[in-house]
C-alpha cells in the first residue's frame, strides 16, 4: 500500500516506493528442472515400469467404468497419500496413452 504522508490512517507513514524484491529460493521449492526430468525420464525407458504400476496399468487397461477409483486406492495404498495417488494414476495413464498411440503410429 502506498503511504499517504500523514501520520494516522490507514495509510500512515512516510510516502516510500516500493521495491521490487529477488524471488527467494524457497518459492521455486518443488518445481521440476530440466535436469531432473530428463533423468527420470531415461530412468523410465530403462528400468520401464514397477511391478505395482504394471498392475495399475493393467487396470487401466482392463477395468471399466470404476477402474479409476480402483486404481486410486490401490496406488493410495501403495504410495500413503491422496496426492501422491492421484499424480501416480495421472501419470500411468499418461504412459497408456502414449503406448497406445504408438501402437497406433506404428
């Protein structure tokens, strides 16, 4: 808020300029580098798929209408949170989609 000059009010104080401030480290904590996900993405074209996300994947595949909320739980249980399941059936259906389009392509 700007200052008025006066000394009471809302707005009391001395009139200053706001600075713009450097961003801090910690508000880009969390976010994804280059480097990071290109590593992780060779990790996943050479280890492939876990043995738990193979069975997610299969249920993707196979299930019907309540395959999402079946495979929601079992990755809840797998991974311990809400959040980490919903970004893990997110990302295997992902890895779906992209088999499929290259069975499609090829």
């Amino acid at each position: 808020m700007a200052r008025s000059g006066i000394a009471k009010g809302k707005n009391s104080g001395h009139v200053t300029e706001q600075r713009e401030l450097a961003v801090k480290p910690s508000r880009t904590k969390g976010k994804l580098g280059k480097r990071t996900a290109l590593c992780r993405e060779i990790a996943r074209e050479v280890a492939g798929l876990s043995p738990y996300e193979r069975r997610i994947l299969d249920m993707i595949k196979t299930g019907g209408s309540s395959a999402d909320k079946r495979v929601y739980k079992y990755a809840k249980r797998r991974l311990g949170s809400h959040k980490r399941a919903v970004a893990k059936r997110e990302d295997i259906k992902a890895v779906n989609s992209k088999m499929r389009a290259k069975q499609a392509g090829a």
